[in-house]
C-alpha cells in the first residue's frame, strides 16, 4: 500500500508572534526556517520552526492569531503534540525550562519512553520524549541549546475522539497505520517500524464535548508523502472512505491535500518536496519574509500590515 512515511508538520495556533518566535527560538531552540504569510490570510505571519535544515518531521509550524480566543481541548482535536528528544536530553530539559521559568508537569514514562510535559506561552500542550529511533536531524548551530539535546523532530501526536473504532479503523485501514497496544487510557498506533516521528495516540471520551481552535490549540496535522503521485493515491482511499478531501494545493514548499479524520481532527497530506531551500539559501533561511510567487506582487501592502518582528537569531538564549 502506498503509504504515510510519519508526520511531515503540525500546525497550530498562537497568540502574539514575537513571543512566538521569543519561545521556539530563544527557549526551545529551533531554527526559524521560514517566515512566510497565511497564504489564506496574507495579514498573519505563517512561522516555521524545524532542525537546521528544516527536514520534513521535524517542522512545527505556527499561525500567530492574537486576536483569538484561546482554544478548549475536547474530542476530534490534536490535544498534544510530543518531541523527540535524545536519551538523557530530559535531564537539561528540566532545568533549562525552569531557568526560563516555562511551566513543567510530572515527568512520568509513557509506553516505555521517558516524557515531559510542558506548554509553550500561549497554552499549546507539547511533551518531550526521549528516543534512541534514528531521525533526519541536522543540529542547529546558533542555537542556545547544545547539540545534544536539541529537538529532533516530531515524536508523536496525542488526539481526543468520541469513538476510538472509527479513527482507529481509519488510521489501520485507510492511512496505513498499525494498532501498538494500550496503556492506560491511551490506543496507540505507528507506522512502518512504529518509530518515532509517526505515532499517534488516541485517548476515547465518549461524553466530552466538541474542542474548539482557538490560540493554543493543533489546527492540523500533516502527514508525508514522497511525492505527488503517492499524495494522489492516498487522497483516493480518503476519499473511498467516505472522507471529503481537498484537491491538491500548491504550497510552494510542499503540495498539499486537506481532509478531516472520522472523529473531526484536521489532517493534511504533504509531499517531502521541494522544501524550504527551494526559495532561499539554506544559509540564510527565515530570515526575511518570504511570500509564494501569486502574493508577491502584493509584498509592500502585505509587509506594512504584518508586525514587526525580530529576528529569531538574536533572540538571547
Ligand atoms: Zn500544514
């Protein structure tokens, strides 16, 4: 079955963007890989935090809405998204974000790998974990955290659903995925090799209401595909199941197919190609505004109404 190869992004939702970039820059020490427009709303920033490189899976992205309400956790939503991190990395980890005074939760282990919890400035739950799975990371030399405990990439996902079978059986039959067993209240599943950078985790709440987007909430989770052949293939089964895909989307970066789970959650299809270098020396990536070819003629229009904001290599560690 032509198939997922993990995540390729996750979206989300956040508040003002230069404590944006202050936090997954100067905290987290990610790289700034692209700063671009909602393509959708050329009046927001549409920010990209990944490894230096910026390699598919490893790429958080953020649309900063400061004017919005914040988001309420309930089913048929990405409620938490994990990080993965190299063994022993958890112990920097605790103390750098107490030195940056970012709320910790109980570090615990979860189907036997080591997390921390914490949330980012404007309410978006993620969690650290610990891995040995191999990754695509190339490290970030300006970044403030030392190489060995920089952000890999995108460990996993955790969802809220109402029915468990439905998005289970969507995830195994229609997305590839294979069912790994429970732990608690958590059903996991994971793709090919069940590794790192393409689990998800699903926790069933028959009772709970509706989550609703809002500053601090996943808005969607895109998943990779080698390319536009595979995406088309994968957007049939979607489509066979019931699903109501979006045709292809050129992003520029990637090209992309939007559909909802079973369950509500927002999933995109992205393809691995031509990436964040395709418009920018990969030496210089993210540091001026990049707009795709149809908005640039609109750049000046665009570039006065977005705020100013700083550039992420200077934020102090
Ligand atoms: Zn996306």
């Amino acid at each position: 079955m032509t198939g997922i190869k993990g995540i390729h992004h996750v979206t989300s939702i956040a508040g003002d963007p230069q404590e944006n970039v202050d936090f997954y820059v100067g905290v987290l020490g990610m790289r700034l890989v692209k700063r671009s427009v909602n393509q959708d709303d050329p009046g927001t920033y549409h920010l990209f935090y990944a490894d230096a490189e910026g390699h598919p899976g490893s790429d958080l992205t953020f649309f900063p809405w400061r004017h919005m309400p914040a988001g309420q956790d309930g089913v048929g939503l990405t409620v938490e998204v994990a990080l993965a991190v190299a063994p022993g990395a958890l112990e920097f980890w605790s103390a750098h974000l107490g030195q940056h005074g970012v709320p910790v939760g109980e570090p615990h282990v979860r189907f036997g790998e080591k997390a921390l919890p914490f949330g980012d400035p404007h309410g978006l739950s993620l969690t650290l974990v610990e891995t040995a799975d191999r990754r695509d990371f190339t490290p970030w030399r300006r970044s403030p955290v030392p190489e060995a405990s920089q952000i890999r990439g995108i460990h996993g996902i955790r969802l809220w659903e109402r029915n468990l079978a439905a998005t289970g059986e969507f995830l195994t039959r229609v997305l590839g995925f294979a069912a790994l067993g429970r732990e608690g209240a958590w059903h996991r599943f994971g793709l090919a090799g069940a590794a790192s950078g393409g689990l998800v985790e699903v926790r069933e709440l028959p009772a709970e209401r509706r989550g609703t987007w809002g500053v601090g909430s996943v808005h969607h989770v895109a998943w990779r595909v080698t390319d536009e052949r595979d995406e088309l293939a994968i957007r049939e089964r979607v489509q066979a199941a019931g699903q109501r895909p979006t045709g292809v989307i050129d992003r520029f970066w990637f090209k992309s197919v939007y559909f909802k789970e079973p369950g509500g959650a927002l999933f995109e299809l992205a393809t691995d190609g031509p990436g964040f270098s395709v418009d920018e020396d990969p030496a210089t990536l993210g540091e001026h505004l990049v707009l795709p070819p149809w908005l640039e003629p609109d750049r000046r229009a665009i570039e006065a109404a977005l705020p100013p904001l700083r550039s992420g290599a200077s934020v102090p560690g």
